[in-house]
C-alpha cells in the first residue's frame, strides 16, 4: 500500500510542478503517471553509468555536477514522451531540483 502510495503522490507532484514551473508542460495526469516511471527506469539504469563517467567532474566541482546529470535524465525523458516537454537546460534543472526536494519530503511524511 505504501508503495502505490508514494506512487501517486510523486506522479502528482510532478504534475503539479509540470503545470507551474516555467518551461515544463506535460499533457495529463496519465502522462505524469507515465513519466514517474521513465524516470524511475532511467534513474536506476543511466544515471549510475553517467555517475561512474562524470566522477572526475563531481569531484572537481564538490558534487555540483550531480545536478547537471539529474537535468539531462529529466531532458532524456522529455525526448521519450511525447507527453512531457521541457524547454531548455535551465528549466530541467529546476525541474529536476524541484522534484527532488518534494519526493524527498514526501518520503519523510509516508516512511
């Protein structure tokens, strides 16, 4: 139960933050739905293989970097759905931050 819980909370936080934050526009709450779990599967799959890349540049910048790979997951998905459009570099990475910080503080109300 917990689990489709949080399932539905993330999907309509990123819908809420889809609909209000500048440069980010997705479809539907179906297509929210759709892309917790894009995100999900590139988040287990892509992001420790460009961590394990980037390390050298993490390390240079004090983990700063980290955000830069959060934004390309989120703009790789935005290629992937035709239901989710985000508008430039800056809007991702403020997407991607968004979303990090609610998820995170959901997961402390729900756990």
């Amino acid at each position: 139960m917990g689990f489709i819980l949080k399932f539905l909370l993330t999907a309509l936080i990123t819908y809420l933050l889809a609909t209000y934050l500048p440069g980010a526009h997705i479809d539907g709450f179906g297509d929210a739905m759709i892309l917790v779990v894009v995100l999900a599967i590139l988040n287990a799959v892509l992001k420790p293989i460009l961590k394990i890349i980037g390390l050298p540049i993490t390390i240079l910048t004090l983990g700063l970097f980290l955000l830069v790979i959060n934004a390309a997951i989120v703009m790789i998905a935005s290629a992937l759905l035709s239901g989710f459009e985000i508008d430039g570099f800056i809007a991702a990475l403020i997407f991607s931050v968004a979303l990090s910080v609610v998820t995170a503080v959901v997961d402390m109300v729900v756990n």
